[in-house]
C-alpha cells in the first residue's frame, strides 16, 4: 500500500467511518462520493476512507478533487486484491464503527442514519442491510422478470447468519474486526472472493450479534456485461468454489476429510439433480429452466473446487 490523499478539514474523532474499496469505476465513485456527500455531509461525525486497488490509480483525480470537500482519506492499494484493499481501509479508518459500501452502489435517502438506528435498537455488532439492483436500459426483461439479481430479504431485526453475510452494505464494529488483527480479510481469498464470508464466520463464532436492518438500502448497478446468462453462469460457479473453500479451508487432517467428503457427495447428488430438472423444465420456462442451470454450475463449482481449481473473479 502506498500512501495517499488525506482530507485536513476533519475536527475530533469520528463516529462512522464510510469504507468504500473500488476498483476501475472512478466515474462510478464520483456519483457514490456525490451521493455520500448530499446525504451525510462533510460535518457529521463520519470520515471517508477509500482505497483504490487499480494498480494505474486510476480513482487518483476523483480522490483528489473529494479530498477538498469531505473529510476523506484515499489509499492505493497497487496489488489487485480486494481483502488487500478491504484491510487496508480498516486499518486507516479511526472510527468505532466501519460502514462498508461497494463503489458501483448507491446509498437510498437515509441510509447511514438507518444502519445506526437499527444498530441501537438492536443491539448489534453488525448490521447487513439490502442491495437492490439497478438496471440499466437495454437488460433482457426475462432476466428482470426473473429475478436473477435479487438478494433475500428480512425484517428488520432478523438475526443473519453467514449465509446472507456481505460486505456491500453492512455496518461493523470495528473493534471486533481489528482484533482479529492486521489482515482481517483473508488475503488467500482476495482474487477469489468469499473473504468477507471467511471474516463472518469468525466474527458469529466468537459470539457477534449480527442482524437485519431492511430500509437501509442501497442501489446497485448492473451493467450490460453483468446482465447476460454468460456472467450468471460464471458467478453461480464461482459461488459454488468459493462456498466450498470457506467451508473446510480451517479444518485439518481427519475433520477436513469429513466435511469434505460430506459436501463433495452432497454436491455431486445436487448436481444430478439439478441438471435433470434444468432438462425437464426447459421446453416449460426459460427462467425455471435457467435457475436449476445455475444451481448445477453452482455445484460444479463446488466439486472443482475440491479438484484445487480456482476461478479469480476479481482483478481482472
């Protein structure tokens, strides 16, 4: 990590630190950043802490010109990894608490405020909020009417588990995620993904209260060359890898073998399964049709992964 652009119109300690990792889309960052700065404001106990993991900087002039009007401190982070970046904005942020949104996202009106309140109320160490998708014109509309982009949602208040746990709108106290010490967020998984799953798990495991908060919403874009069947294909299978890594990557010797093999014939069934049924249901629905696909791509991923290969979804 090489040093960056730090703001000089921060007065005390901050509350929130607003941790945006982002990754070629500086035209993407600087409606994020406008956004940010027209709901919070560059006075309200929140600093911003970006970390730029293109290799060319190419997020420098918008970091730069942001620098002037918002208590921001901008880090590049020349390696493409995103846990490298994600561990480099902990470990410059000084708030308690640490708000993770994705570059190519957009806060909904009130969102910070919403994340706090839901933290109070709760009582909780991390709160995970939903991403809804944005689509840009020109999206096939069976995939709209499909739903190929949407996330689960819950009440407001439900307890999560790692299996709807992600970085992309969630407040954390940054307490529990410093001790963990100075590489949070895995870096064997940063080319990969599933780091943030790796750190959730530690976090639930050592007794962190995670729950939902479902009107702190945030936009995502998805762009033309996400809304493809080939795109899905390729996430569901890396989905599938990164799944079966996260699962059995801490177990040694005999607990590895067991869990291993459990999810390996569980997955070959699944696969079976799912791949007869994408059959049955094609001359039917196209979106059926294409749903149990995913899931069989889901579970080829997951069988390669035992196989030790490893599909690097991010920085490319």
């Amino acid at each position: 990590m090489t040093p960056g652009i730090e703001s000089g119109t921060r007065s005390g300690a901050p509350e929130v630190s607003v941790c945006i990792c982002t990754f070629k889309r500086p035209a993407l960052l600087a409606v994020l950043l406008a956004e940010l700065e027209r709901q919070i404001g560059p006075h309200a106990g929140v600093e911003f802490v970006v970390a730029d993991n293109d290799p060319a900087n190419s997020a420098g002039e918008v970091l730069a010109e942001w620098a002037q009007r918002l208590p921001l401190r901008a880090l590049h982070v020349p390696v493409p990894n995103i846990a490298a970046a994600r561990n480099a904005v902990v470990g410059a942020a000084r708030a308690p608490w640490l708000a993770f949104i994705d570059d190519d996202e957009s806060p909904d009106p009130g969102w910070l405020g919403k994340l706090r309140a839901a933290q109070q109320a709760y009582g909780a160490d991390v709160v995970f909020a939903p991403v809804l998708p944005r689509y840009v014109p020109g999206t096939p509309e069976w995939l709209r009417r499909g739903g190929f982009f949407d996330r689960p949602r819950f009440a407001s208040g439900t307890a999560i588990t790692t299996r709807d746990a992600r970085t992309g709108n969630v407040l954390l106290r940054a307490g529990l995620v410093k001790a963990l010490g100075a590489t949070p967020f895995d870096v064997a998984f940063g080319r990969t993904g599933a780091e943030d799953t790796v750190l959730f798990r530690q976090l639930l495991a050592g007794g962190a209260r995670f729950v939902w908060c479902d009107d702190a919403t945030v936009q995502e874009e998805v762009p033309l060359a996400r809304a493809n069947t080939g795109w899905l294909l390729r996430r569901s299978y890396r989905l599938g890898q990164t799944y079966m890594v996260s699962e059995i990557h801490e177990l040694r010797g005999a607990a590895w073998l067991r869990r291993a093999g459990f999810l390996g014939v569980r997955a070959a069934g699944q696969l079976l399964v799912a791949g007869a049924l994408t059959l049955v249901s094609w001359p039917f629905s196209r979106i059926r049709a294409f749903r149990w696909l995913r899931a069989t791509l889901a579970q080829l991923g997951k069988l390669s992964a035992l196989a030790g290969h490893r599909y690097h979804e991010y920085g490319g």
